[in-house]
C-alpha cells in the first residue's frame, strides 16, 4: 500500500522554475486522488531529504542537467524506493544530444547531421554550412540555441561567453519544417501533436511564456506523416531503454512535398531533434494533453505513473 509519494522538484537546473510547475500541479492532482504526498526541492542534500521524508514511492518531476540526466537517478537507484520515469543509462543517455542520435540513427531514425565542437570555436567561425543550429548537448527546454541563418556573417560572439552551454556544444543543421511532437507511454504512442510557435522558432519563451505557442491535437498531418512519428517515438523509447512516459520532438518539412507522396518521400521529410525522458507535467504540458486527447485526464494520468514506478528502474 501506498502511504506518502515524495515529489521531486526544483532543482538545479536552468529549468528549475518550469520543474516547480509541473511539481505543483502534479502534487494537487495526485491529492486529489486521495495519496499523501511531500514536496521536495531536491538539492545536492537529496539523499538526506529523501531519507527524513521515507517515502513509499518517488515522483521525479526534475528538468533538465541533475535531474534527468542520470545523475539523481542514480541517487535513488542506492535509496532503493520505486521511482517514476527513465533509470540511470536511458536518462544519462537521453539528456546526451550528440550519442542518443548516435543510437536512434542506428536504430533507422532520421535525425539531423551534426557534430560535438569547442564552444570557442564555435563562436569565432562557422563550423557547419549554413543554416545551423548551435546548442549545448546536455541541456533541455531549448535553453542555449543559436540559430545561424544562410545570411549571417559570423556566428554569434555571446556564444562563447555563455559558460552554461559547456565546453563543448552540437553544432546541428538546422531542419526546417513543422514542429511536431509524441508521447509515449509504457512504450505505446499516443498521438501527434503540431507545436505553432508564436515567436521567431519554439525557444523557451515559446514553449513556457503565456502565448508563446498553440496545440494542435491531433496534428493536421496526412496519416502517413503522423504513423512514422509515431513509430519512430516508439523505436526511440525503446532503442534508449527508457521507461514510463517519454516524449520525443521532430521537425515535418511539406513545404515542397509532392501532392501523392510515397513513403519514401515523407521519411525523407521528417527528422527526429531529440527525446525527453521526463516531459512537463501540468495539465496544458504537451505529454498530459495527448494523454486527455486519448482519453487518460491529468489527474488518470498521474495515477498511472504512480502505479508504474519500480525499483530499480
């Protein structure tokens, strides 16, 4: 039986305020079905947190670099409680841009070309044809992006300023197209949903500021278009052994696309940019959305999660 459910929250990361939402949300809901739950704002003290508060079952809604990168995870693989969403290796290698792509390119998932190079570098001269896209490897949420449109001189000289992007960055080529995204949950897609950012491309204004973007859901994409996402989210969920719900985030370029493609035609459309092993979780997240969209609501949803955690992960 169930007694107390420890949620993880805050954190670390740059994306510590976006975990103490999803925190929240995911403490009123699961009050609402009736656990007894404890706020933790997990800090470098985690194990002597979680060991004052002796909970049954551990609720991780950390973001970002800590939190989902492997790192906390093997903090409560040694505590030894059931916990919620992806271990120790799929969270470690989720979270690392350059070698997921490594594995979900060996796993016949398209994903853009790109290449770990020095930060300094990276800053002084192009270092892929342009457009690219410079990003830290080990971040999420969109914190950090450069893109470097076809008319640009010279890469951005922040860039080598910005110590939070790490020593080393992706350099990517950029992939243009439609924002689309799928969950998974327990190894099965949900549905596809379209991201229409309201600013300039769906950085981390868009994605958390009000009115930054809109949802479509179920995505206005041909059936086709929507059934290789979602097969691939599925390819990529087990291909990084990850567990519980995922999320996994691509680009679909129709712009040139012919009026009755082949399945050819659309693969060669769509790239996957990366998968999140431990989506937002409010209510308007995009994971909980295509979960209500299938029938599952906020509340059902964080239920499930609960009753999915083990240990060891």
């Amino acid at each position: 039986m169930v007694e107390k459910i420890a949620i993880l929250m805050g954190g670390l990361s740059a994306e510590r305020e976006v975990s103490i939402v999803s925190g929240e949300a995911v403490d009123a809901a699961l009050v609402a079905e009736g656990f007894k739950t404890v706020k933790i704002d997990a800090g470098q003290d985690l194990w002597a947190q979680l060991t004052r508060t002796n909970p049954d079952i551990i609720f991780n809604c950390l973001h970002g670099v800590w939190g989902e990168d492997g790192r906390v995870q093997g903090v409560l693989d040694l505590f030894g409680k059931p916990y919620t969403h992806s271990g120790v290796l799929s969270s470690a290698l989720a979270m690392d841009k350059h070698r997921a792509k490594i594995v979900l390119k060996a796993a016949g998932i398209r994903v853009p070309f790109g290449k770990l190079v020095d930060r300094q570098l990276a800053a002084q001269e192009h270092v892929l044809p342009r457009p690219y896209v410079i990003k830290p490897n080990c971040e999420g949420s969109s914190v950090g992006v450069y893109i470097i449109p076809k008319s640009t001189n010279r890469p951005p000289l922040d860039i080598a300023m910005n110590e939070k992007m790490g020593e080393q960055v992706l350099a990517e080529r950029f992939a243009p197209g439609r924002e689309l995204t799928v969950a998974v949950m327990n190894g099965k897609a949900l549905c596809v949903t379209e991201i229409i950012a309201h600013t300039d491309f769906y950085d981390y204004e868009a994605k958390y500021a009000e009115g930054g973007s809109s949802h479509v859901v179920p995505a206005k994409i041909p059936k086709q278009a929507a059934k290789i996402c979602m097969d691939w989210a599925e390819k990529a969920h087990m291909a990084l052994g990850c567990r519980g719900l995922t999320r996994s985030d691509f680009r679909y370029d129709d712009e040139k696309i012919s009026k009755k493609p082949t399945k050819k035609d659309i693969v060669n459309k769509i790239v996957m940019l990366e998968l999140n092993t431990q989506p937002g979780m409010t209510p308007k997240s995009l994971a909980p959305e295509q979960a209500e969209a299938t029938g599952m609501n906020f509340r059902q949803l964080c239920r499930w999660i609960v009753e999915d955690a083990t240990w060891p992960r």
